[in-house]
C-alpha cells in the first residue's frame, strides 16, 4: 500500500487564481470544476467558483483548492499551515522562489542556513505561507 499527501487550501473566491498562479509558478496541469460545473449552485453569486480544483505536475507538485461558500464559516487563519516545497538543485529552488516571490512577503529571504544549501520563506498575495528548501542529509 502506498499513501501520499496533499496540500487543500481553502478560498473564498481566489481558488482559480491561487491555482493558475500556482500553476504558472509550477507547471502542470490545472482542473477546475465550478459549483455550476457540480450542479450544486445555492448562491448564483457563487455559481462560477470552484467547488474542487488541483494543479498536478510531471515534477511531482501537486496541491488543490477550493471556494468555501458563503453560508460556511471561514477564516483564513493566522499561519494555520505552511505549504513546504523541498528539492535537491539550487537552481530548480531558485527558479521557483523568484517566480513565487513576485508580489508576495518574504519572511525568511532565500539563502544558505545552518540545516539546508538554501532555505527560504514568504507568504503570497493569496496570504498562504511557503516554505522552498534544498534537501541536505541529516548527521544527527
């Protein structure tokens, strides 16, 4: 038997375009489907928002969203998770920070630290905090 896990953040409103931002941060491929896509629409204001949608990747990135309705509570949180990426080339790591970076808050600027080549923080316009890493061996 094999588990995996995977990251849902929850919206109101901004699931479509966290996952096209991640998307063009990432690659791979977005699905998306809308309350009116489920037949499930309770609030025509609402209709076009998605109901479930995910960004997959051939680099193994995979996270998915949704809009929490309107007749649900809903608060996102004061640093209710962070969302770690973690791989093995400081380039590839790079290359994603500075595209996740743009208009976002860096928390922890990305750079070398005691436990990993590179390691860095920030959270994005959508206010979900990410955490990008170089895996280093640990020596106990």
């Amino acid at each position: 038997m094999s588990v995996t896990t995977t990251t849902h953040l929850n919206f109101r409103g901004e699931a479509r375009a966290a996952l096209d931002h991640y998307r063009s941060v990432f690659g791979g491929r977005l699905t998306a489907v809308t309350y009116k896509d489920a037949g499930d629409v309770r609030d025509e204001s609402e209709a076009d928002q998605l109901v479930w949608g995910e960004v997959v990747g051939d680099n193994g990135f995979h996270v998915m969203a949704y809009d929490v309705p309107s007749r649900l509570p809903w608060d996102q949180g004061n640093s209710p998770f962070f969302v770690s990426v973690r791989g093995d080339d400081t380039d590839e790591i790079g290359a994603l920070w500075q595209k996740l970076a743009e208009g976002s808050t860096v928390v922890q600027p990305l750079a070398p630290s005691q436990w990993a080549p590179l390691y860095g923080m920030l959270t994005d316009r959508f206010g979900v905090t990410w955490v990008l890493d170089v895996a280093a061996p640990y020596n106990g």
